[in-house]
C-alpha cells in the first residue's frame, strides 16, 4: 500500500514536469517589434539600430535603404535652418477618381505626409539654397497637382532670390489618379527650370532609389549636376516592358545609378555619407 501511495506522488510530479515542459515550450520569445530589419538586397538580418547609425546603409553590403523626406532634410540641411514652404498644400480628387479620396487619407497617415514632397529653403554647410525632397512613403512619391505645384513654386523661389536650388528624387511616375493633369506636371516643372537656367542660375539633382516615370522624363534628369546614391534604379518605363517591347534581353545593371554613369547620364555617384559635404563643395564653388 505503501508502495503503492509513493508510485502515485511520483505519478503526480511528473504529470507536473510535463506540463511545465509543455507551456515552456508554447510561450515564444519576446522581441520588441521592430527590432531588426531585412536587407532587400543581401537578405541580411540586422539590428534596425545599428543600421540608423550607419545613416540607414546595409552594414553588410552598403545597401542604401529609402529614406523618408524628413530622415533626408535632417541628414542634409544644417540643423535648424530648414524653413518649409506650402506645408499645408494638399491633393484633391479632381476627376472623381473611385477610392482616392480613401487612398489619399490612408497615405497621409503612413507617412505623416500631406503629399509626396517637402519643399523650403536650408544652408547647407552654410550656404544658402532652395531643397525639394520627394518621399517614397507617400504613393512611392508619385507626382500630380500637388507635387508639380510644390516643386514649380520652389524653383520659381530659388529664380526670385537668385539661389540654387536643390531636388532629391524618389518617383514611381505620374500618379494615376490624376491623368492628364499629373502629365501636364512634366511641362510646368520643366519650364520652371528653364527660366531658373537663364538667369544663370544653379539646379542640381539627387537621384534616389527609385526614379522612374514622368520624374525621370522632366525634371529628375535636367540637373546640370546630377548626383545619385549607390545603387539607385533610375529610368522611364520598367525594364521588363522594354524587354517585351525590344525582344532582346536587357544587361542586369541596366537602369541602375552605375550604368547610368558609365554612360554620361549620371555626373557622380555619391555614398550617403559623403552627400552633404558633396553638396556644399558644389554649392560653394557656384556660389
């Protein structure tokens, strides 16, 4: 009986161990969301901090992740001279566009946004000059009115106080929603930029990853210093269209910032480090 009893605790105990065992192995790790990111390019699992710290470079391959409009002015500009113009401009469903008005509300939200550009005036390094950045979080930086408006108002700015004026790119075209008059962007922006021209005047350009579309085929490509990051796809329609279009197959850098430079349509390369001394040196000796 004695015998017996014991058998039964033992039975007991280990009933217990197995069910500590069991939750022990249900209960998952607790990681702050957030914590580390994947590399699009080398598919590197990284500390999301140590990728900050390294002006959001790859630390493995020096993939150049996207950077919102604000992460750029604040690695560009000297700390406290940005001065942000039309802030508040914002775009309208001008053709009764089904689910824009939803998708403009959505993209707001994500990006912290009122469209896909931020423009102002900065010194950078100290000198002054007139900055449009556009910001791929917002409809991957997509132009109509609103963008076309922001950055013709900011060139014409940069002519009536005789400065340079500066343009990130990031662009998946002409937005959609906007037909016709998202096209008509191209025209004005370009205009604008040759009235800047003939008052002898400065415009360079930053292509960043990605500029493509009705961008690339006005005012990305007009700079006359045209800068891009490392590794930067930029071009007009997508490689896979051209393919099917042409029937050859395209080299695999084709349309990205190194094969554009071998080829004269790009001036300098620049890592994201060395951009904001690039930039003064070149605005210091147009000044």
């Amino acid at each position: 009986m004695f015998k017996f009893r014991k058998f039964l605790k033992k039975d007991k105990y280990i009933q217990v161990q197995e069910k500590n065992i069991v939750d022990n192995v249900e209960k998952k790790p607790s990681i702050p969301d957030g914590m580390w990111i994947k590399c699009e390019s080398c598919g590197s699992i990284i500390y999301k901090e140590d990728v900050e710290r390294n002006l959001n470079v790859c630390i493995n391959c020096n993939y150049n992740f996207r950077l919102s409009a604000r992460e750029r002015l604040k690695l560009i500009c000297d700390e406290g001279t940005f001065i942000e113009m039309d802030a508040n401009m914002e775009s309208k469903n001008i053709l009764g566009f089904p689910g824009y008005n939803e998708k403009l509300e959505k993209e707001e939200k994500k990006s912290g946004e009122k469209d896909a550009v931020v423009t102002g005036i900065c010194r950078i390094h100290g000198y002054k000059s007139v900055i449009a950045v556009m910001d791929s979080n917002f409809m991957m930086g997509s132009m109509g009115a609103v963008v076309g408006e922001k950055i013709t108002r900011a060139i014409e700015k940069a002519t009536e106080e005789r400065l340079p004026i500066i343009i990130f790119t990031t662009s998946g075209g002409a937005r959609m929603q906007e037909g016709m008059v998202s096209l008509m962007q191209m025209a004005k922006t370009s205009s604008a930029l040759g009235r800047h021209s003939d008052a002898g005047l400065l415009y360079v350009t930053v292509l960043t990853d990605p500029t493509t579309g009705g961008v690339t085929a006005s005012f990305a490509m007009l700079g006359d210093i045209i800068l891009a990051e490392p590794g930067a796809l930029i071009g007009f329609a997508g490689k896979r269209v051209i393919q099917q279009t042409i029937n050859q197959t395209l080299p695999k850098e084709f349309q990205t910032a190194e094969f554009l430079l071998q080829r004269g349509f790009v001036d300098k390369i620049v890592k994201r480090e060395d951009l904001k001394k690039t930039l003064g040196q070149i605005l210091r000796m147009h000044r």
